[in-house]
C-alpha cells in the first residue's frame, strides 16, 4: 500500500496533489467548494495509511491570491503546491518550485453537471493531457467523516506523466475533496478518504 500511496503522489504531483483547496472569506468563494481558512487541516484515510494536508498561507501576486497547501505523509512534507481561485474556476499553478504550463483547471466554475474541459499542461518535462467531466453535482456518499452531497469529476484514461490515470474526485460544501480515487496505469485502485476535518483558527 505504501508503494501504491507513492505512485498516487507522483501522479497527483503532476496534476491535482494535495485534496483540497484555500481561500480566506473576503475571496471568491467558489460557490461555496473552498470557505477554507489557513491552518485548516484535512486527514485521509489510505488503506490502513493516513495522508494529511494542510493549508500553509496565502500571498498577494498581482491582483490574485496565490494559496499554499502542503501534503504530509508521517511528518514529512510531500508536496507543497499553490492554487488560484478564478472566475471560471479553481487552478493549480505551481509544484514545489516548477510551475504548470499552463495552469491545470481543477474545478470548472460555475458547477454544472455534464461540464467537460480539456486539460493540456506541463511541469518541467512531465505532461498533463484529457478530459475532466462532471459526472454528477448531486452525488451522495459517505467516507469516516459522514455522509456528504458531492459534485463528481473524472478524468479517464488520462496521460499523466506518460502513465493511463484515471482521477476522480468528490467536492462538497465546506469541506473541499472529501474523496479521491486512482486507477492506475497497472489497474491498482487507490482510495483517500476523508476522515478528519480541522477548520484553522
């Protein structure tokens, strides 16, 4: 399972990583996905494993806030990525210090069921191509945080870093991603799923 959790990291370094996403209230606050506070700390649940993410701190950049989150596996920092939340949706624009070119659309906004959008990117020598797709803005599950009403994406059989990924990812109000699913270039499927939500003081 840790080899799993590796390669899951690796492929979400390339184009999601951490599972969810910072604003501080007077931001947009896209339609109520991401009213997250800095120190806000998220736990998942991966097998018998628990991967943490943590909002770090936001910075001004130009007229754009730019939001720091780092993933933590055990006590160490696994990644550190920076979103900027737009008018037509949430994007990833940096990870650790190489920045997406251009950057990834996590989030088209406003929601819409059946809303697709084409991803293109780069980061460093790694690529970043498919299709994301709102499956469903209604969907309802549950994770060892509780029952959530969730907006569902997919990206299938995407090419990520030269390996077939499928992504899916679960929104839901207040609380960001509360569940992430990779199936894996070797049809490994690899599940995080909320299990503690901390909101920042």
């Amino acid at each position: 399972m840790l080899r799993a959790i590796r390669s899951v990291l690796g492929a979400a370094a390339v184009l999601f990583g951490g599972a969810v996403f910072a604003q501080p209230k007077d931001a947009p606050q896209a339609e109520g996905y991401f009213p997250l506070k800095k120190n806000t700390t998220w736990t998942y649940k991966v097998g018998d494993n628990e991967v943490k993410v943590h909002v770090a701190k936001s910075d001004k950049v130009g007229t754009e806030d730019h939001f720091q989150v780092d993933t933590k596996v055990g006590t160490e920092v696994k990644m550190t990525e920076v979103y900027v939340i737009k008018a037509d949706g949430v994007y990833r624009t940096k990870v650790k210090e190489d920045k997406l070119d251009p950057p990834v659309k996590v989030l088209a906004l406003p929601i819409k069921k059946d809303a697709t959008w084409d991803i293109n990117s780069k980061v460093g020598t790694q690529t970043i191509k498919g299709t994301m797709k709102v499956l469903n803005d209604k969907e309802e599950i549950t994770t060892p945080a509780g029952k959530f009403t969730t907006v569902f994406v997919e990206g299938k059989d995407m090419d990520i870093a030269g390996a077939k990924t499928t992504v899916r990812l679960w929104f839901a109000k207040e609380r960001g991603i509360v569940k992430e699913e990779f199936i894996l270039q070797s049809n490994e499927v690899v599940k995080l799923e909320l299990s503690k939500y901390e909101e920042g003081k």
